[in-house]
C-alpha cells in the first residue's frame, strides 16, 4: 500500500520521532510505513489520518493487487 506519510510529515516540519510518540508507535514502524515495507492496522491507518486531519483515503493509497 502506497502512502504520503513523508511527505505530511516533512511538509509540516515533523520528525519521524515525533510523529510516532503522537499515534504510539515506534520509530521503526513510521519508517517501515514510509517505504511501504509495513501496511497499517486500520487502528493506525485512522490514528495517522487524524493526525494530519485528513480523511484515511487522503494520506493512504490502495492498489488492488494483480491477480
């Protein structure tokens, strides 16, 4: 799953760090999330959106995979 984590993040001047203390996460995950190594329980796919105050489909890109 595609994402635009980095970018929110480093548009608003927040540090991976930071970031993951806000939704309760480690460090680790929020890396992993930002080179799509890791899809996020819906849980946190909510918990980041809401942190940017942006709507899950807006911070989340889901591709269909190819059968």
């Amino acid at each position: 799953m595609e994402n635009h984590l980095r970018e929110l993040r480093e548009n608003r001047g927040i540090t991976q760090e930071d970031l993951a203390a806000r939704v309760g996460v480690s460090r680790q995950t929020i890396i992993s999330l930002e080179k799509g190594k890791y899809n996020p329980s819906i849980f946190l796919a909510f918990k980041l959106a809401r942190e940017f105050g942006l709507p899950i489909e807006e911070v989340f890109i889901y591709c269909e995979e190819e059968k």
